[in-house]
C-alpha cells in the first residue's frame, strides 16, 4: 500500500486498546485517606530497609494520594521523597504498560492546588528532580485546561496566553528535572506533549528518543509520540500508521493500536456491523478479551461499539460488565451515560455521582450529572452547580456553558443566561442555539431589538431553528 492509496483508506488514524488504556487509565485519580499505607512506608524507611517494595496497584497509588497532599501541606518534603523515590523503578501490577512512579506524578500533578505546594517544594529542596517533574505535570495540565479541546481556530485570546504561559513553565520545570536526573523517564516523556503543544516537531522526536533510550517498555512516550502525529497536531495518518508498524512488533500491546479509538468521522464507518472497519473493530476488541478475559476495558470498549452500532441493550449490558469488573470512574461514567439515554435517570444519576466522588476534576462527570438534573428531573440549581464545576475544571466547553444558560433562563435569571448565551458564542460565533436562547433571554428581560437580532443570527446559521423560535413566539407574543 503506497502513501496516496493510504489516505484515502485510512484518513482518520485511529488507536487501538492500548491508546484508550493510557488515555482512560491516566485519568482515573482516587482519592481516599491512606496514612496508614505511608506510615507503614516511612517506618521501613527509618528502619533503613533496602528491600525492594512490593508489586504496587493503581487503586494503592491513587489512595494514597490523600496523605501525601496532607505531608505537603505540613511541608514534610523528605518524607513525601522517601515515599516516592523507591516506586521509580517499579512496575505497576498492571498490564497496561506504567510504572508505578508515573502514575504517582500524574494523580498528585491533577490536583489543581499543587502549584502552589511545589513550588515550595522545589524552594525548599532544588536539587531533587521529582518536585520539578510533578510541576512540570500539574503545569500542562493548567495549560490545557487553558486551551480547552476546541479545534485551534475556536479557541480565545485568553485561551492562547494561558496556554503558552503555562507550557513554557512546563517546559522549564521538565529541563530543570531532566539536568538534574537525566534519568527520569516520566519528566521525558511529559516534554513529548510540551513540545506537541509548542508545535516543536523536533522537541517530539528528541524526547520520545530520550524516553524510550531510559526505558523501551514504558509505553507513555509511544502512545504521547502517535498522538502528537496526528494530522490535527504534527503530522498526517501515514505517519502515524507508520510510527505503529515500526514499533509493533516491541510488545503485544502496540500491535494493537489499529482501532477503537472512536474519532468523529471514523465513528460514522463502524456504525455498520458489516462494515469492513466495524469488522475489524469487533475482531480485535474479541481477540484482548480473550487474551485478557477479565478485562474491564475491553468490555467499555465493546459497549462503545455496541452504542455506536445501535445495539443498545448489548451496550448496557457490556457497559455494566465493565463497571463491575472495575468500578472505577471512566466505567463508571460510561454506564452512567448509557442508562441517562435510556431514560434510566435515577440509577444513572447515582452511578455518575459515585464516578465523580472517585474524579471530581474530570469535567465529563460532572457535565453529565449537569444533564441528568437539567433534562431528567428539571433539578436547574443542581445542574447549574453541576456546570460550573465543569466549565471550571475546563474552558472553552460551549456546549455545557449554553446548558448552563438554559438552566438560568428556566430559573428567571435572564442576566446570567445572557452572559453565558454570549461565551458560549464567543467559544463558536455560528452556535444557532446559543443566538436562539439568547434572543429568548433579551425577549424576557424586554430588550425586543436585540432579542430580534439574536433571533435572525440563529435562523441565519441554522434555518431550522425559526421551527423553536415561532412556539417560542406562540407563547409569550410576536415581536
């Protein structure tokens, strides 16, 4: 197959289990008390024990995020060090590719305080890599939460100097770690998505080099590398194609990053069964559950595919599989947002609020719990409470700050439905929907020109829309 001939074939590169398990398993934190966990590890420390630590799991890194946030308040630097210092070298007790120290820097590093605590840290002790590594986490982090996930030409002024600001503290922080260790694979591989976000195509194949030189089985460069290949980012489908076969053969796992990363335009050619990329979809998802039986993603995955094929009583039932297996909150949530679109509120209210009880910084949760109050049971206080805790955690969300407003608009706050109507609008000027409700909210407040104007923008972008402002007219009287 030539370079033309894939194209056409493969113009949406999609990623495979694995892609899906880093970016899923990256982002589930927990946070439960676990000071007896770092008791018992600071006792073998101050008793001089040079044992190796046990094999690690994700649930025991991620509960003992709690105690390490409480010594870094205390400024207990050196314990938090001794802590995590021993779990460098040691392999989660996972199939999915991370080492127990990378997991330690991204669940401290999603926690929006620990700016502010590292700093401090890295003041008080300048000559350690871990603190500079977390900031250099927690830093892009911030960035992207800047940006939002808005395609480039949507994003706003501020988005932009947010962005910029805080990569380029990521990126000092990360050189300041890797001079001090240049053996700090997790610092490495991070600079792969700074360097993405700074379109540094260079910077993204030095890094991934100098990460997988430290460690060829640590998979969080390989799968940050295919990302910044992209066509979005840096790079086009034939690269990324390219960059999977070359280094399929390295581990089972990377043989797999062909399918089930379901993007936008590759979603419309697996919503048939009999399709030759819905196939394919299903064979691989079939081939890792046999191969890994008890595999809570590859349930979540073959509930997605149900979902996107229509199938949706087999998509609840594996989605639910999947939440069983793992109840952590991507599963969670993706169980939740299946019985919330069929009309099963209640439980999919409960199961969406223990997800963000489990991640209250990932702001699908909580725009799903938004949804469920707004549509299923008219709670508008709740959602609104709901909203804004994703819209903070994330800017540039149009769609969940627009719902927003209609929960305001539904309480009679027409001011603060107007301000949201218009960043909603900012985030996306043609968001017909946004105009229409803002038209709505100047018509209730009586401001009639302008409620005109947002009418005729809305029926302007999106001519279907005059069907919702006529019964809205109906109503409450003709202009």
């Amino acid at each position: 197959m030539d370079q033309s001939e894939f194209e056409i074939k493969f113009s949406c590169p999609s990623f495979a289990l694995i892609i899906e398990s880093y970016r899923m398993n990256r982002y589930l934190l927990l946070s439960f008390a676990a000071v007896a966990s770092i008791v018992s590890l600071l006792v073998a420390c101050a008793e001089g024990s040079s044992a190796e630590p046990n094999p690690i799991t994700v649930f025991e890194i991620q509960e003992m995020t709690d105690g390490i946030l409480s010594l870094m308040r205390e400024k207990e630097y050196e314990e938090v060090q001794a802590i995590i210092s021993p779990y460098k070298e040691e392999r989660l007790n996972t199939r999915d590719g991370f080492s127990a120290y990378d997991l330690f820097v991204f669940t401290l590093a999603s926690r929006r305080e620990m700016g502010a605590l590292l700093e401090h840290w890295i003041a008080a002790n300048p000559k350690t890599s871990i603190p500079y590594t977390l900031y250099g986490e927690w830093a892009t982090k911030e960035a992207w939460r800047f940006r939002g996930g808005s395609w480039a030409s949507q994003v706003t002024d501020d988005g932009w100097d947010g962005f910029e600001t805080y990569l380029q503290k990521a990126k000092d922080r990360l050189l300041m770690a890797y001079k001090i260790d240049p053996t700090d694979y997790v610092a490495c591989s991070e600079m792969i998505t700074v360097s993405m976000g700074l379109s540094d195509r260079e910077g993204v194949d030095l890094w991934f080099d100098r990460a997988v030189s430290i460690d060829p089985l640590y998979f969080s460069p390989y799968a940050k590398k295919a990302y910044a290949l992209y066509p979005r980012w840096l790079g086009s489908s034939w690269e990324v194609f390219s960059f999977i076969q070359e280094y399929a053969g390295l581990d089972p796992r990377f043989g797999q990053i062909e399918s089930a990363w379901y993007e936008a335009d590759f979603e419309e050619e697996v919503e048939d069964p009999n399709s030759e990329k819905g196939k394919r979809c299903q064979q691989i998802i079939e081939e890792y559950r046999k191969e890994y039986p008890d595999s809570a993603l590859a349930m979540r995955l073959q509930a997605e595919l149900y979902w996107l094929q229509g199938m949706q009583s087999e998509a609840l039932e594996w989605a639910k599989m999947a939440a069983e297996q793992d109840p952590r909150s991507q599963n969670l949530y993706r169980y939740s947002l299946y019985l919330y679109k069929t009309n099963r509120d209640r439980k999919a209210l409960e199961l969406a609020e223990r997800a963000f009880e489990l991640n209250p910084d990932n702001e699908d949760i909580s725009t799903l719990i938004g949804r469920i109050n707004h549509y299923g049971f008219g709670n508008y206080r709740e959602a609104i409470d709901a909203y804004s805790r994703a819209i903070d955690l994330k800017n540039g969300l149009r769609v969940t700050t627009r719902k927003r407003a209609d929960c305001y608009y539904y309480i009679g706050e027409y001011e603060k439905a107007v301000a949201d109507y218009q960043a909603s609008i900012n985030y996306r000027p043609d968001y017909a929907k946004a105009h229409r409700g803002l038209g709505c909210a100047y018509y209730r407040m009586g401001n009639i020109l302008d409620a005109q104007r947002a009418f005729s923008t809305a029926m302007y972008f999106d001519p279907s829309e005059s069907e919702e402002i006529s019964q809205f007219l109906d109503q409450f009287g003709n202009l």
